[in-house]
C-alpha cells in the first residue's frame, strides 16, 4: 500500500484550534517535522484540512 510523506513547513502559532488538534493527530511537533502515514481517505482528509501548513509526497 503506498504511503504519504507529511512534512510540516509552516508554523502552528496563530492557526486556528482545529488546525493545531489536526497536526497533533498526525504527529507533527514542529517544523520540518516528518511523517509516513498510511494512504487513507483519513488521513487524506486530515492533509486536506492543514494543506497550507504541509507538504505531501507520495511513497511506495
């Protein structure tokens, strides 16, 4: 099953608290943080919400 690469590239200060929860919920701490999740409609969903503080890539 392929995979994303999450990788936090923008600040959670002053985002509002649903943002900050949903980067918590993937495991980003802080910047250029990095994370391999399963690619899932939930996680999808979860990227889409914070897409302006991330950067996706896809692995296989």
């Amino acid at each position: 099953m392929a995979k994303l690469k999450v990788t936090q590239i923008r600040s959670k200060i002053g985002t509002k608290q649903n943002h900050r929860a949903t980067l918590d919920a993937l495991g980003l701490k802080r910047i250029n943080d990095t994370v391999l999740k399963e690619d899932r409609p939930e996680i999808r969903g979860m990227v889409h919400t914070v897409r302006h503080l991330v950067k996706v890539e896809e692995v296989d």
